[in-house]
C-alpha cells in the first residue's frame, strides 16, 4: 500500500480518536480467507492486493460522507448504522451493466469509487 495512503489513514484514525471515535481494526488472516472465498465465489475473483492490505488495517472506513467497504456489515462506532460490505455491495451494482467489468470499493452521495478489471482506480460519478 501507498506510504501517503497509510499516512492518511493514521491522520483519520487520529482524528477520530480525538472526537472518541474509531476505526474498526483490521482483519485477520482466516477472515481474509473467508472474504477472499466469498469474492471468488459470488465475484468470480479477488479484489487487488492493496484493498486486502487495506482491509488487514482497517476493515472499512466511514469518514466525512465518503464509505469503503467492509467484509461484511459492522456497527459504526457512535451511530446506530452499519458499514456497507463488499460483496454485498458489488453483487447489486452487477445490476447496473455499466458496473460489470469493475469492483466498487466505496462511494459517497455522488461518486463511486471503482477498479477497472483492466485498468486502475477510477472514480465514476452516479
């Protein structure tokens, strides 16, 4: 993974910190291969290796409007909403035929954030 994208991430959990909020740890090695079964199953492949590193520190992110999915729904620490999970959230954008050759990774009110399969990260507006 990225230093400035690790960086980042340890600013946000700083901050949230400080408000008495937290990011949900990250994910260990047999939930890994839980959630690496179930995209090969209902995907048909696994998400890039820097979303899984993601995932190993922090499983999910909900900052500021903007949600990259989790492995499976989790509370959010101070609300009463879940996270959004992975698999879930990309076997009902398969509906949509413009979204069937990418993963989608989060999104906010207006964007989604998206891998080509044969490309790198984009950024697709709704």
């Amino acid at each position: 993974m990225n230093s400035n994208v690790k960086d980042k991430l340890t600013l946000i959990a700083k901050k949230k910190s400080e408000e008495g909020r937290f990011l949900p740890d990250g994910i260990d090695e047999g939930e890994l291969s839980v959630f690496l079964d179930s995209c090969k199953t209902e995907l048909g492949r696994e998400p890039p290796r820097d979303y899984l590193e993601f995932l190993k520190l922090h499983n999910g992110l909900t900052v500021e409007g903007v949600f990259f999915y989790s492995t499976k729904r989790l509370p959010i620490v101070g609300s009463t909403a879940k996270t959004l999970a992975f698999v879930e959230m990309n076997v009902i954008s398969r509906d949509v035929e413009e979204l069937k050759g990418f993963f989608v990774f989060g999104d906010s009110d207006q964007d989604e954030y998206v891998l080509d399969f044969f490309q790198r990260y984009v950024s697709s507006s709704r």
